[in-house]
C-alpha cells in the first residue's frame, strides 16, 4: 500500500491551464473518488498519477518516493480505463496473463497467478473465450484483474461505470466497492457522478475549472460544502441559494432576503454572520431541509415533481428559485402561497463576493 | 395443389425471387464473362496451339494447328523462363521486404509527432505518383557510370568510383531494385500508416501501463493488429512484381543479356521478338495459377471470423 503526494501540481497545455496549483494526498489504502464536471482538470489529474502526462510544475510522489519523471511503464500503477482497453485479439486468460508475460514470470507462476485471479473475479468459466464480445460487467472485472494481477499498490479508475446502463450501475458499484475492500489498495476515481462518489469513496476530492475545491469524506462535503460551487454542484437538487443581507437587531442576528423576508441565524450561524466581513451573503440549505414555516418566506409553488418516495417541490418569487424535497404525502399544487424556512442548523452562509463559506469549520 | 404447407408456400414465394435476382446480375454478370472468362477462355485455347500472327489465319482457326500441351511442356525446359522467373522472386525476395521494412519504419516515424511531418509526407509520397516510365528515365540517368550516383559515391569515398550499374550483369538488377524500392516504398508506408492508425491507443496505454516496453507493445498489440494489413500489403507489391515492366525496360530493356529478365519483360520480348503468341499465352496462364495459389495462401493468413483483427 502506498500513499500518493501531489504537491503544487500545475499542469498547461499551451495557453490552457488544465490544474491550477494542486496539492492533494490520497492516503494508504483510501478510496478517493475525484469528482466534478466535464472538463474540471480530474482525468488530467489522474493522467498525471499514472504517468501519461508530465505537469508543467510540482511533484508527484508515491509514498517518499519522487516519481514525477518515472516513466508509466515503471510505475507500476493499475489503471482501468473508461472503455476498459482490453486487448481485444487476445483470449480473457491472455488478457490477464499479460503484465506477467511482460515481466517475464516463469510459466508454472504465471498459469497459477492467472487461475488464482480468475477463480477470485469468477472469470474461470469464460478463461478461454476471446475477449471481443463480453458483456460489460465481464469486460470491467477482466480489466480490474488485469491490472489486480500485477499486484499494484496503487489502482487508478476512470469513470468506468459511464458506459454502463442505470440499472446495472447500482450492481457494478457493489461489485467495485467489494473489490477495493478485498484488494486493499489506494485506489483513485474519476467519476462525473455524484452518486457513484457518495456511495463509494472513503473520501471525496470535489474540482472544478482546474482549481480543487474541497477534499472531505462524503458526508463531511455534503454537509459542509466550503463553497458555492460544491454547495451546488452536491446533492440532487443542489443546495438553494438565496443572496441577502446580514443585518443585527438587537443583538439577533438575520438574513434578510433579497426576495423579500428573513431568515433567523442562531446559535453558530450567529456567531459566522458576525464575524464576517462584509455583509454581502448567500444563505444556503439543502432542499431536504426545508419547512413549512408559517413565519416563513413567502413563496408561490411552481412545480411539484412526484418522483415515488419523494416530492420535489418548485417554488419561486421573481427570479429566485427554491427546491424542497418532502415525502410523497405533502399535499401541495401549482399556484399555492407557502411559506418555508429552512430546519435548525441546516443554515450555510456563504460571502456573496468571494462564494467561500463562513462558516467556522 | 390446395394443400400446401406453410413449408413449400415459402419456397414458392421465395422461387420467383431468386429469378428477379438473377435477372438483375445478369447485366454485371455479362460484364465479368466478356471482362474475365472470355480472355482467359481464349487464352486457353490459343495456348494448346501453335498459332502466332505469321501463321496465315485468324486466331479463331488456332484449334487447326493444334498441337497439345506442347507450349506447356516447352515451357517447363525452357532456361530463360525459369531465369525470368528467378529474376522475379530475387525481387519479391530483396525489394520487396526492403520496401516493407522502409514503409513500417517510416510509418512508425509518423505516428510520432516532429517538426516537418506534413512536408515530409507530401514529400513522400511525390515517388508513387510519377509516371513509372519518366522514373525509368530518370534513374537511367541517375545510374550512368559518369552519373550522379556514381558522382556522390566518388565525392563520398575520395575515390574514383565509375560502377557499370547498368551494363554490369551482376549490378543491373540491383539497379532496378533500387529504382523499384524507391518508387514503392510510399505505397507500403501509405498502407501500414493506415493499418498504425487503426490501432487503439488506449489499449497501447493499456499494454504500456501493465509494464509493455516499446518492442513488446509492437509485437503483443501492434503487430496482430495490423496483420491483416501487412498481408494485404505484401500480397500487393508481390504481384505488382510479377508486372515490373516499364521502369525495368527503359532502364535496362531486360540486359544485359538477360540480366534484369523478369517475367513480365520475358513475355513482351517473346511476343515482339519471336511473335510466339501461344506459347506466351501457356506462360501466362501458369504465372496466373500460380499467382492464385499464391493469393489463396495469403488469405491463410487473414481471420477466420469478425472478432480478430478488431
């Protein structure tokens, strides 16, 4: 097992700037899911650790070793790719005897090697087939055992669930997890898909635009989201966001709305509104956690989306928009006047200026 | 019939069909007899007799003076036949795996990226695109004992070079083969770029990443990939061999002697020369069978079924 540094990675191609100053540490035998949209610099990032792109500045380092110039071939990671890369004019047991043939393994460790990964991804039935022509779920497993057999301490995945359907997504995700718990590796994973980080990783490193915006475990990020980009970007409808301004009354602090009405600040929130610099804020809470609230916000629905177990609820005045998410019994219809609030300590305030949270972590 | 089983309705629909269909390829088919049986049916028959452009009739006659597998026997002992023949194959056998050679490496050069690579392309692919008689003239020239050839390995050597390239018996063939590599060799690089480029890069990552160094990615993934083009390629310049004939002729016209003979400018010669038509037809009938014994081997080689060679 083996911990991976990144330490002032900067990496440009041309005039483009593809990671802007990173510094991150996935730790001895972690699941660290790298997760933003199209575009945020992740697979580059994960490029970088596996040795096909140099960065333009900083190092890389595996453990205390400095590896940021050893060649891929050397570095002895697994990789699996999005569309697998499997060898397809090779038999499955071709295939998985390759890193072997590479290295030269003499023929008796090779064959037991083989058999021995085989009978673990339950691949013995099919070591013979040619491998053009399997099925995803086979391909996945036959590309996770290719790179597993060379006994990697380090096993890179990039989005390798995006070719697969929704259904088989949930059981393809079970399968990984299960597969990393066995293995035990540091295992890194780009992924697009909120759900597949959430659900997977021991940690979540969240980028966008090239800068890293937040590393936590995934519930630390979700509740916590350090700016309004992850307070966004998490979560299914993301995080309401409502402008206002910090006003102090006597000692309580509040929120008023850019809408019209204010919402309460108390105890930490109180505490994070005051000490802030400037008034400017976003008020930010999870549409989980909103209330009916006869004190509340007043707000006209626009949507009800009834999606089984849970409603999700549209509301707005003028251009700002809210989100609740409630169960399937709440009685509401287009065209109702509500009034919300957002629960206890679901309040995350952000500085309008700067889009940083305020809270005191 | 008022009974009829859902079995012969099919096939009584299905017989007017196939009618139509033989109705519709009949244009196409006529096309092939006229374009290939009916040359090689003619062949056939003019090379069982002795018939040649002197003999006073029209070939339609040739069964008249027919004399059996004779052309064919004669042939068989024929010295000069198997030398052109010989000729040939020491070409498919030198050049051609020359040419290979040069175009794979040269394709693997331009998967790379360098300064240059567009000019050089274009620049390289000047030697296919002229006439193969302007190039015969050319390098007739280029291989004159006080040619420029002869010129550079003098001001290279420091010595007095005058190689008799052309009149030497043992020099014109690699005269000719080195006027064939040069104008050849884009076509083999042409092709096997084509067949680099079909390669996966993600699973040349892929081999590079489980630990693969450079020859062993070509061996374990490049080469099965393009197997199937290199045999195409191959198959191509091996039968384009057997057809060398105007850059050789201006070249060396076949000589000295019958030094540079090669089976296409046997057949020409013995057709102008000794007007022994039939006798020609008979060589050029085996060189044909020969040929496509030849082809079924290669397609050996290509695969079986639709997964390889994806």
């Amino acid at each position: 097992m083996t911990s991976i540094h990144l330490d002032n990675i900067v990496k440009k191609f041309g005039d483009f700037t593809a990671i802007q100053t990173m510094n991150l540490e996935v730790r001895d035998g972690e699941f660290l899911a790298l997760l933003g949209p199209s575009g945020c610099g992740k697979s580059t990032t994960m490029n970088i650790i596996a040795g096909m792109e140099t960065p333009t500045h900083g190092t890389v380092k595996f453990g205390e070793r400095d590896i940021t110039h050893v060649p891929m071939q050397k570095r002895g990671v697994g990789f699996v790719f999005q569309n697998y890369a499997i060898f397809t004019h090779m038999s499955v047991y071709e295939n998985l005897a390759y890193g072997l043939r590479m290295n030269g393994t003499p023929k008796a460790e090779l064959d037991r090697k083989v058999q021995e990964i085989a009978e673990f991804l339950e691949l013995t039935a099919i070591l013979h087939r040619p491998s053009a022509g399997l099925s995803v779920n086979i391909l996945q497993r036959l590309a996770i055992g290719r790179s597993a057999i060379l006994e990697p301490s380090i096993f890179l995945l990039d989005e390798p669930l995006s070719n697969v359907d929704a259904a088989f997504r949930a059981v393809m995700r079970q399968e990984l997890k299960q597969l990393q718990r066995n293995f035990k590796q540091t295992m890194v994973y780009v992924t697009h898909d909120q759900l597949e980080a959430m659900t997977m990783a021991d940690r979540i490193a969240v980028m966008d635009h090239g800068v890293l915006q937040q590393v936590g475990t995934p519930i630390d990020v979700y509740n916590n989201p350090r700016n309004l980009f992850v307070a966004q970007f998490l979560g299914s409808p993301g995080m309401n966001l409502l402008p206002g301004a910090l006003a102090d009354r006597g000692g309580d602090m509040f929120v008023d709305l850019e809408l019209g009405g204010s919402i309460a600040l108390k105890g930490s929130d109180a505490q994070a509104g005051r000490a802030a610099k400037s008034r400017d804020v976003v008020c930010g809470f999870r549409p989980e956690a909103v209330q009916f609230d006869d004190a509340g916000v007043s707000l006209s629905v626009t949507f009800v989306e009834r999606i089984g177990a849970r409603t999700i609820v549209h509301m707005g005045k003028g251009a700002a928009s809210v989100k609740a998410v409630f169960d399937n019994k709440v009685a509401v219809n287009v065209g109702d006047q509500t009034r919300i609030a957002p629960q206890d300590n679901a309040i995350r305030l952000f500085a309008a200026q700067s889009g940083e949270s305020l809270q005191v972590a | 019939m008022t009974h009829s089983s859902p079995q012969t309705s099919n096939a009584a629909k299905d017989a007017p069909k196939s009618r139509l269909g033989l109705w519709l390829t009949l244009p196409a088919q006529l096309l092939i007899l006229f374009v290939a049986v009916f040359p090689l049916l003619m062949q056939l028959y003019l090379s069982f007799s002795d018939w040649t452009p002197l003999a006073g009739r029209s070939w339609t006659r040739a069964h008249e003076l027919w004399i059996g597998f004779w052309n064919y026997s004669d042939l068989f002992a024929d010295p000069r036949f198997w030398g052109a023949l010989w000729r040939t194959m020491i070409v498919i056998g030198i050049a051609v795996p020359v040419e290979f050679l040069l175009g794979l490496g040269l394709a693997t050069l331009f998967m790379q990226d360098f300064r240059g690579k567009k000019v050089l392309y274009s620049t390289l692919l000047v030697p296919m695109m002229i006439v193969p008689a302007v190039a015969g003239y050319m390098f007739f020239l280029l291989f004159q004992s006080d040619g420029p050839i002869n010129g550079l390995l003098s001001a290279l050597t420091g010595l007095d070079v005058s190689i008799r390239w052309l009149t030497d018996p043992d020099l014109a063939i690699f005269a000719v083969m080195i006027a064939d590599i040069w104008q050849w060799t884009p076509l083999m690089f042409l092709i096997l770029l084509a067949g680099l480029l079909g390669v996966p890069r993600e699973q040349l990552t892929a081999a590079t990443l489980l630990g693969a160094s450079p020859w062993q990615r070509f061996r374990t993934i490049v080469l099965p990939k393009i197997k199937v083009i290199i045999v195409i390629a191959l198959a191509i310049r091996v039968i384009e061999v057997f057809k060398i004939f105007d850059t050789l002729f201006i070249m060396t016209a076949g000589g000295p002697g019958t030094a540079t003979e090669t089976i296409s400018v046997f057949f020409y010669k013995i057709m102008t020369l000794e007007l022994a038509w039939s006798y020609v037809a008979a060589a050029g009938l085996v060189i044909l069978i020969a040929l496509s014994i030849l082809a079924v081997a290669a397609m050996y080689f290509l695969p079986k079924s639709k997964e390889a060679g994806k």
